[in-house]
C-alpha cells in the first residue's frame, strides 16, 4: 500500500533524502491560478499607492495606505515560493518556509524561537502554494488577529457609510460622496466576508487550497473597490501624456542639434 504525504512521520518528511514515493501531487492548474491572483493583487496595489501618493487630485488618509500596504506585504509572503522559484520545489530552504511568519518583529521573535528548537515543524502545504508550521497554534492565532482586524475595520466602516446614507436625499449620483459611500459600503462587505472566513479558520482549522485561493482574492477586490476611479485612470493618462510630449521635445531638439552640427560652420 502506498502512504500518504500526511500519513509518514513528520521526522521522515524534514529528513534531507525524501522518498520520491511520498511526494504530494500539486494541482499545477490551481497553483497558477493561485500565484496569478497574488501578482496581480501585488502589483495592482503597488500602482494604486503609487499613483495615490503622486497624484493631487487623490486624497487619501493614512489608514488607507496602511491597508494597501498590509496587503503588499500579505501578497509578497505568499510569493516566496514562486518568486524564489521552489514552488513546486520537495523541500525549500529552510528560511524561505519562516519568511511568511517573519513579517512582523512580534511574530518574527515567536515564531523563530520556536522553530530554531524544532526546525521539523516548518513545511510546505502538500497542495503546494506557501509555507505553514505544523503546529496549528501559530495558524489560529494569525487568524485570531485578522478577525480582530477585520471586526474594526466593519465597525469604522459601516459607521462611515451609515452616515453617508443618512445624507443619501442630499447626495446626487455620479458626485464625489456618492463614489465615497459606495466604496466605502463595498470594503465593509469585504471586511464582512474576511471576518467569516477567519472565523471559519479558527473554529475548524480547515485549511485547503480552496481558501487560499478566496484570499487571493481579497487585495484583488481591494484594488476594484480603490483602484477603478475615472479621476485616477485620467490622472495617469495625463502623466503618461506629458511623459510622451517630454519625449518628442527631446527628440526634436536631439535631431535639430545633430542637423546644425552636421551642416558645419558655413565658410563661404
């Protein structure tokens, strides 16, 4: 009969001569999908800070960039493996598989204590997309954290739509307010369904790849909700304008200074 990755001995699993027999078969199809939507997610929130903290015409508090940036970080993590090129790799580098837990300095020192004293516990998820320890402890209390966060964000959020919607008579539709209470209903509805799925996570410690594709998602719909404004899309059009106009300027004056200097010093 042949054993299951889970059913060896965790001692067999970390052993530096694996059997090739126990290998896990990754679901290459999903892995893609998996390591598509965080690039996308990653890159996308990089543009729309970017673009944010350039632009004048977009106003931004400091707690919308620090959620853009939590999920830079968050997708970053989840890229490791790929961007390392050991997606599909049996056993990664042992620091690799501590750098999703290494964000924070907090987590970090935890995290590191522990697994320097049992190295065996860092592994790779047998469905193939990131990192995880085996001890189930360190998952519940990161999901504990994002149900905390996500609870905070649905109480300031819905507290700001509902003000908005206690103005909706005055409000007229296609304005600025208009834009600021949809957006702002959407993200309490991704923070509603955020809070479920870690809830889910803590009680059952369920964790597949299914879920890790449903947070993919998630800085995927952050960037729809924050990154779709027509002000912004015209800002960039306008920069990559002048970008465009400054290059036709120096190729003019490029061409008419090599012109004048092949032409020479009229002596006649």
């Amino acid at each position: 009969m042949k054993l299951g990755y889970w059913d060896v001995p965790l001692s067999a699993r970390v052993d530096d001569e694996l059997d090739t027999s126990i290998v896990p078969a990754f679901d290459l199809t999903l892995i893609r999908l998996y390591v598509a939507l965080n690039i996308i997610g990653l890159v996308g929130m990089i543009l729309m800070v970017m673009t944010a903290s350039i632009s004048r015409k977009v106003k931004r508090l400091s707690t919308w960039y620090s959620f853009c940036v939590s999920w830079i970080l968050s997708c970053s993590s989840y890229l490791l493996l790929f961007l390392t090129g050991q997606q599909t790799s049996l056993n990664p580098v042992y620091w690799l598989l501590l750098g999703p837990y290494s964000i924070l300095l907090v987590i970090f020192i935890g995290v590191a204590v522990y697994t320097n004293r049992s190295p065996g516990t860092l592994q790779k998820v047998s469905w193939g997309t990131y990192c995880r320890s085996t001890n189930p402890d360190w998952a519940r209390i990161s999901w504990i954290v994002v149900a905390v966060v996500s609870m905070a964000i649905i109480v300031v959020q819905g507290q700001l739509a509902a003000r908005l919607y206690s103005n909706f008579h005055s409000i007229r539709r296609g304005s600025q307010s208009f834009a600021t209470m949809l957006r702002g209903m959407l993200f309490t509805l991704i923070g509603f369904i955020n809070l479920v799925v870690a809830m889910v996570l803590v009680v059952t410690n369920v964790h597949d790849l299914t879920f890790d594709i449903i947070i993919s998602l998630f800085p995927i719909l952050g960037l729809i909700v924050f990154g779709s404004q027509m002000v912004r899309l015209a800002y960039v059009l306008d920069l990559l304008e002048k970008v465009l106009v400054q290059r036709e300027r120096q190729s003019f004056v490029f061409t008419t200074s090599k012109s004048l200097i092949d032409q020479g010093p009229d002596l006649s």
